[in-house]
C-alpha cells in the first residue's frame, strides 16, 4: 500500500496537481459491510456495494481515492483511476475497476475503482491479516 501511495504522489504531480490520494477504508467491520449493502436497496443512498463479504472485513483491502482541496474526487478522470489499477497489477495486487461482473447472475456490472485487495490465491496474506486484526484490542468490540 505505501509503494501505491508513493507512486500515486508522483503521479498526481504531474497528472493532478494539488490532488493527494488518500486510503479512506481498510478494515470494515461486518456491521459496517452490511449497513454498506443496504444502502440503495432497504435503506436511502446510492448502491456503493454488491456483497456482504467484503474483503475488508478480512483486513485485505483497502479503498484509496483522489482529494482535492479536503474534497474526494469520486469522479475523477478514469485515466487516473485507470493509473491506480495499474499499481495495484504491478505490485500483484487485485484492482475492482478491473470487475465487469459480480458473479452474480443478475447481468449487472459493478466496477468499484477506488478498491485494491491483496487476491484470494494469497491464503498466507489472508491467514496472516486475520491473525493480526484478531489479535488487536479493538477487534472484539466492534464486529
């Protein structure tokens, strides 16, 4: 994640000055996930996730988004967001602007730019980021 954040600031410096790209989200406890999916479906606001097994909920993703002046950049430019899938196969991680489908049957696509997780095939990344959030104090209180 540091080495992204580190390429992203050379970029922005060139590609989008005065923006700074920020990790908003990494941890999501199951209680926040589901308040997330129920979003745009039971409860008001637009649909901003299609599961409730999110990978933060492991500690293995994280979302990052462009800020400018205090402000998040949800649209920005997609070659912007395009640069950050980049990083992310670069550094052997999985982009959600690489998603064209859920895996659902219901034929919707669903690109979530601002995710990046470690893949599932990593089990020992997995493993070892589920031991650490376990092991934390605050764990217990706030599934």
């Amino acid at each position: 994640m540091e080495k992204i954040l580190t390429e992203l600031a050379s970029y922005s410096a060139v590609h989008m000055p005065g923006c700074k790209w920020t990790v908003i989200e990494t941890y999501r406890p199951q209680s926040r996930q589901d308040a997330l999916f129920a979003q745009g479906r039971t409860k008001p606001g637009p649909i901003v996730t299609k599961t409730r097994s999110s990978r933060h909920t492991l500690c293995v993703a994280f979302d990052i988004v462009p800020f400018l002046n205090g402000q998040p950049l949800w649209n920005a430019d997609k070659r912007h967001w395009a640069y950050l899938g980049h990083l992310a196969r670069k550094h052997g991680l999985v982009w959600g602007g690489d998603w064209d489908s859920d895996g659902s049957s219901d034929d919707e696509s669903f690109v979530d730019s601002p995710h990046v997780e470690w893949p599932r095939s990593d089990v020992a990344m997995t493993r070892t980021a589920i031991a650490w959030r376990n092991r934390q104090p605050w764990f217990g209180s706030i599934r």
